[in-house]
C-alpha cells in the first residue's frame, strides 16, 4: 500500500512532495510529481470534508476502534457510491 501525506511527514517513510532548496529550483520531473501529488491528495481531501458532513460521524462518540471501524465503513460505503 501507498501512503502519500504533506510536507509535514517529512522523514516518515511516506511519500511528500519535493522540496525546493535554497537556491536551486525544482527539476521538470520533480514539478510534475508535486502536480499529481497535489492532485491525488486534493481527492483525498474533499472526500474528508464530505464525511465530515455525515451524521454518523459527525455525532460519533465512540472510544477505541469504535470510530475507526465507523470511519472505515463510511469510506467503504463512499467508494461503492463513486463507483456504482
């Protein structure tokens, strides 16, 4: 599995967007890697704010797994939407 996060991860093992140096720009290919970074996290992103928009997880108050598997189940259930 792949696991892209931001800048913030840095030294994590995760894949971040590249970073300019001082002085030294970014190269073409380096450019286009940070274009579909930003654009495969921007998906990401938005389906987050959607579910947060549910009511099941608005109102979840669970401790534990509890909201993990209640996170989970929604994204399941987004996804065959998408797809369906």
């Amino acid at each position: 599995m792949t696991v892209i996060a931001d800048g913030a991860c840095l030294g994590t093992g995760l894949i971040v967007p590249h970073r300019k140096r001082a002085g030294r720009p970014l190269l073409r290919g380096q450019e286009e890697d940070n274009a579909e970074h930003r654009r495969v996290r921007a998906r990401v992103e938005h389906t987050f704010a959607r579910m947060k928009n549910w009511k099941i997880l608005r109102d979840c108050r669970q401790k534990g797994d509890g909201l993990h598997h209640a996170v989970q189940a929604v994204a399941t259930l987004h996804n065959l939407a998408m797809t369906g």
